[in-house]
C-alpha cells in the first residue's frame, strides 16, 4: 500500500505536538530569561490546551477505521476511541500545569512540566497503540515519567519514599505484562493485536492453560496500572508521599490512558469467536474481570470508610473508581441486540469513555482543590478541613462538587457516569454485578458526605483566616467545575454519542 504522509498525519499530529511542545519548553527552561522561565507553565498548559483541538479538528475518515485499516506501518490506530482519549489526556496535562502553580517546590521547576508533557506523550500513544510493541513502548514513556514525578520532591521523605516503592511495583508489573506479551506472540507469530486474535482464532500451537496464564499476566499488568486489587497496594502511599499535583495527575492519566488500551485489547485480541482448546477465551476474561471488578470496589469503598487522611480517602476513591469502570470492560462481551443495526458493544465502549471523560475533570476539581488547601496550610486531615466553606466558599464549593460527582449525586457528572456502566452491565446480562456496583456506590456516598460536612458544619481553629485563589488557580478550578456540571447535565448525550462512536473501529 503506497504510503501517504499527509494522509496519514493527521493521526500523529497531538504526538507530534507534544514531542515539539517538550522542546520547546525545555529550551525556555534553560536558555530562555527568568521571564521566560516563570512562563513555562503557561507555555505548557496552552500548548496541550491546543494541541487537544486538533482531534476535533482532524476526525478520522469512518472509512477507514471501519474497515479495520492501521497507520503507520500498522502500529496506530486512528478512530473515534483514541480520539476522546486523546482529548481527555491533553487536557489533563494542561489543567494539572495550571493547578501546579499553587504548590511550593513544585510549580515554579520548569523540568516538572516537561515530565507532565512527555507522559502526557506517552499516554496518548497507548491510546491509539495496536500493535504490541507500541503498547509497551506507550506504557513506559508514560511510566518512567511518573516515577520521576512521584519522587519530584527531593527533600521530601514522603515524595522519596512514594516514587521509590512506585518505580519498584511498576517495574515488576511492567515486567510481567511483557512476559505475557512475548508468549502470546510466540503463541500467534505476531505482534499485531488483529493478527493475534487471527492465529488464535485458527489454532495455537498450545494449550487453553497457557493462553490464560499469558491473560492473567497481561491483566496484572493492567491491574497494577488502574489500582485494581490486589494490584492496588502502592497507590495509599503514592497519593499520600507524592506532590497533590502528581497525585492528581497520577491518579487521572494512567487510568484514562489504561482503560483505553484496555477496552481495545480486550475488545479485538480475545473476541468471542476466539476458541482455544473447545474453551472459550473469552468467558475467561469476562468472569475474571468480573470477580477483580467486585473486590476492587467493595475493598476501595470498605477501608476508605476508615481513612483519616484527605488524599488517602481519594486513593482508596480511586481504586474503587476502577472497580466500577472495570463493568463497562466485562460488559464488552454484550451479546443482547438492543436495536436493529446498533453494536451491542458501543454502550460498554460509550460507558467506559464518557465515566473517564467525567472522572478526569472531577478528580482534578477534588485535587485541585486539596492543592491550594494543603499549600495554603501544609495539612492533610479530613478534619483539618473543617470551616473550609468560611476561609473560602467558592474553594469548599469545587470540592463539595467533586465529591458528589465522585459519589454520583446529580447534577454532578457522576451520576450518569455511574449510570451508563451500571447500564452496560445488566445489557450484558451481568445484572448480579450491577447490582453489587449499586451498594458499593451507597457504602461511597457516606465517606464522601462525611468530607462536605467537615468543610461545612464543623468549626475549624482557623476560620477567620480566609484562603485566596491565584488568578490561573482560579482559572482552572472554574473550568473544571463548570465541565463536571455540564456532563451531569446538557452535555450528557453529545459526549455519550460520541464515545459510543469508539466502539465503530473495534
């Protein structure tokens, strides 16, 4: 097939942007002027800002994705999926530039935002990867970034201590995942995802049992990457040792950029006429998605009960979060026709990609709140929190936002994010599961109430000493909180339809 460079450009363009983006920046860093220097941060967030238009801009060609045709040599998907991804991504990145003015140590290092571009970088190749070598090669340039960033503060014990275990559990997660790789293409001959889910699907020179132990490698890889238990056990300490900027940075990037990859993995490498042995792979990795989907939010949601610490409260909020984006994954396997002419598929595609879209925006408004709170006052208890919404209302309110989006209250975005994947799940006949989703989601709502009452009943030592929002602070917590409202409310159907739109080059 005759290569076409500007045909094919469009797909790369955010990568591109983004590798000239970090040279741009790292030269203002250390040749530009102190001026120059102390507009890093501007540079970096507009510059994502912008490069997350081009997306919109630049929609791939349906004849091409629908057909199943790859770029680049077979390496990059370019589809509607790795579009949204890619915009939830480059915002992500720009949003967390601005909130890290705020924080001392961290906002005023020019390095700190180059590493947030090149990770930035290294998820938006996972999320249009589809071939095995660019998965792990996306995977590590997100990775080593947020090692880098989990230890960014030196004289930190804290920071030292969260980047060290991270660097470690990611190292042998990272490993185990590779050696999955490297037995399914030993299994297919290929390091095409298409093609594997080809050669398995014509016989394997192996048995079922070898096939799932490659399955369960890789799913450990991706378990580590989300906090799904009981691969979960470094993200308490990494949220509570690491920067709040890095924490909510960590916390939104590799799990958009892991649950994108995963949806396609999953989705075009064990499909369900892939059958090994008479055993159908599929079921597998349903019911094992299934079992870690449950643990995972139960655990998240039970020990963040307990939690005295703000930002250990969000991790164990996280990984509960997993727990509940890990249904819109098993649902994958629908095989129900809702309507005539419709992928039964594209709702589990669409309730992934939109609880992504509306968990990104709400995880940075909660961090980027704790930001200015914990900057402001150096602590990091619930109850220090307390009289929050008299040193500052319009800070106590993005939070109390945040919160109950996190926790599904309407007209926060949570409520439909929680409501599509709960969806999905009884559309795929996995009513039990959805049914589970549903308390874990009551267990939530208490631990998240319990916050919005300490910022707002409880009389704090300090309430007379109020909290001020920098201007580009201000910027960002404005843009955040007015986003999660509208995806709980009028921008509920154009943002669904197009992520449903992802499930078209699967």
């Amino acid at each position: 097939m005759e290569f076409d460079l500007l045909a094919y450009l469009p797909s790369v363009m955010p990568e591109l942007g983004l590798m000239a983006l970090a040279v741009i920046v790292l030269f203002a860093d250390v040749y530009g002027s102190p001026a120059t220097r102390r507009s890093v941060v501007f540079i970096s967030a507009i510059g994502m800002a912008v490069l997350a238009i081009f997306p919109l801009l630049f929609a791939p060609d349906p004849s091409v994705y629908e057909n199943g045709e790859l770029l680049w040599g077979g390496m990059i998907n370019y589809d509607p999926l790795s579009q949204i991804f890619k915009v939830m991504l480059l915002l992500s990145g720009a949003i967390t530039c601005l909130m890290a003015i705020a924080d001392d140590g961290v906002g005023d290092k020019g390095e700190f935002y180059l590493i947030i571009i090149i990770a930035t970088l290294g998820g938006v190749m996972m999320s249009s990867a589809a071939d095995l070598i660019m998965v792990f090669v996306a995977l590590e340039t997100l990775s080593i970034p947020l090692y880098m960033l989990a230890s960014f503060k030196r004289n930190s014990l804290k920071s030292v201590e969260s980047g060290l275990k991270y660097f470690l559990y990611g190292s042998f997660a990272s490993a185990i995942m590779l050696y999955g790789f490297s037995l399914l293409y030993g299994f297919a001959g290929t390091t095409s995802l298409d093609g594997i889910a080809a050669a398995l699907a014509d016989g394997v020179n192996g048995s079922i049992v070898a096939v799932m132990v490659a399955l369960v490698m890789v799913v450990v890889g991706f378990g580590f990457k989300i906090s799904a238990v009981p691969f979960h056990f470094w993200t308490p300490d990494v949220y509570e040792g690491a920067p709040t900027p890095v924490t909510a940075f960590v916390s939104v990037s590799s799990k958009a950029a892991s649950f994108a990859l995963m949806v396609r993995f999953f989705a075009e490498v064990f499909p369900a006429d892939v059958v090994v042995s008479g055993v159908v792979v599929q079921d597998f990795w349903v019911s094992l998605l299934v079992v870690i989907a449950i643990i995972t939010m139960t655990f998240g949601n039970v020990v963040a009960l307990r939690q005295t610490n703000i930002k250990r409260l969000l991790a164990y909020s996280s990984i509960a979060q997993a727990g509940y984006t890990l249904i819109g994954i098993a649902a994958l396997q629908a095989n129900t026709v809702l309507e005539p002419g419709i992928d039964p598929r594209s709702f589990a595609v669409a309730s992934v990609s939109f609880y992504m879209f509306m968990y990104i925006f709400t995880n940075l408004l909660a961090f980027g709140g704790l930001i200015l709170f914990i900057s402001v006052t150096d602590k990091e208890e619930i109850k220090d929190l307390a009289g929050l919404n008299r040193r500052s209302p319009w800070l106590a309110l993005g939070i109390t936002i945040a919160l109950l989006s996190l926790a599904g209250i309407p007209p926060a975005a949570g409520f439909f994010g929680k409501f599509f994947l709960f969806q999905a799940a009884v559309d795929a006949n996995l009513v039990g599961l959805a049914l589970i989703a549903v308390v874990n989601a009551i267990i939530a709502l208490y631990y998240y109430l319990v916050v919005v009452k300490v910022m707002y009943v409880d009389v704090g030592p300090d309430d007379d000493k109020p909290i001020n929002i920098p201007r580009p602070y201000a910027w960002a917590l404005g843009i955040t909180t007015i986003v999660v409202v509208l995806l709980g409310t009028i921008a509920v159907t154009p943002i669904y339809d197009w992520a449903a739109l992802g499930a078209n080059g699967l």
